[in-house]
C-alpha cells in the first residue's frame, strides 16, 4: 500500500470521525436547534458530489470517507428533522370546514 493511500486513508477517517461527537450530542440532548438547515442540506450535497467524483475516479479512500461521511451527515440531518421539523409540523393549527382547530 502506498504511503499517500494510507496518508488518504488516515485523513478521510479523522474528518470523518469528527462528525460522530455531533451525532452522540444530537441523540443525547433530543435537540440540533443550533444546526443550519442550510449548512446540513448543503453538506449533504457536497458530500454526495464528493462520492461520485470518488467512484468516478476509483479513490478509494476517497470512497470509503465520503460514504461513512454522508451516513453520518444523513443521520444528524434526520435527527434535525425528527427534533424540530415533525413536532412543528404536528402541532401546528389546521383549517376545517367548520373552523380553527387543534
């Protein structure tokens, strides 16, 4: 194995791993009200981009640290969703023939 495979291997794993802290806080605290929606759809987004370039060019560092990255992306935007976005959708007013109702 060459020595920039490994140094690519290594630096994927780091980068990678560092989203892994978010996720446990996100799942522990039931909440990622300071996370930019705009940030985590953007992310996703790169990351994805990143991946298909990868798989384009057979890097398989690259590869391997996109994909656990946009795993880990994908959960904490799903946490954000689950945290914030259903329970609004759940508790907002809805319209009836017959009036306002809860």
């Amino acid at each position: 194995m060459d020595l920039t495979v490994i140094l690519g291997m290594v630096a994927g794993a780091l980068t990678t791993l560092a989203y892994l802290p978010q996720v446990v806080k996100i799942w522990r605290t039931k909440s990622a009200d300071s996370l930019s929606w705009a940030m985590l759809l953007v992310l996703c987004a790169g990351v994805s981009l990143w991946l298909v370039y990868g798989m384009s060019v057979h890097d398989t560092p690259l590869v391997m640290a996109n994909l656990v990255t946009l795993m880990l992306s994908s959960i904490i935007l799903g946490l954000k969703i689950s945290y914030e976005a259903l329970p609004r959708l759940q508790n907002r007013p809805r319209i009836f023939a017959w009036g306002w109702r809860r």
